[in-house]
C-alpha cells in the first residue's frame, strides 16, 4: 500500500487573485514580511499495491486532480505498511 501526497499549484503565469487577497489580508494585520502568497490545493491518496503507481497517479492528476492548463502539480510516494 501507498500514500501518495499530491501537491498542485497555479503556474508562475497565472495570476492568482486568492493569494492576492491573502497577502493583502496579512499586510492589514501588519505581516508586512510576506511578499508574495500562491494558494494550491494538497490531496493525500492511499492506493493498493500497484506496479504502476507513478503512471497511475501521473494519470489521476493529468486527468481529474489538477487542471494542466493552469496549474502545475508534483507528489510524492511512500510506502505504507498496514497495522
């Protein structure tokens, strides 16, 4: 069994307009250090025993997990022993 963590993010080239308004959210309560906010989205998949995990998870994110167009996604894989 696997855990696979999946991070995915809007590419440099996008404008991001949430992290936008988090930065300026932590400017007013006087986080002057932050300069710049991207906000992304974190999946954690515990997947079966597979031969193909790194395909598999290429697969899910190419196709449903992050939106290629825009967002640029990376993951990691451990192996999980059951307790």
């Amino acid at each position: 069994m696997y855990k696979v963590k999946v991070y995915v993010t809007l590419r440099e080239s996008v404008l991001d307009p949430q992290g936008v308004a988090v930065k300026s959210a932590l400017h007013t309560m006087n986080y002057k250090e932050v300069e710049d906010v991207r906000i992304g989205k974190y999946l954690e998949l515990v997947v079966a025993e597979t031969e193909q995990v790194d395909r598999r998870v290429k697969e899910m994110c190419e196709k449903l997990l992050a939106n290629t167009v825009i967002e640029d996604y990376r993951y990691e894989v451990e192996e999980v022993v059951p307790s």
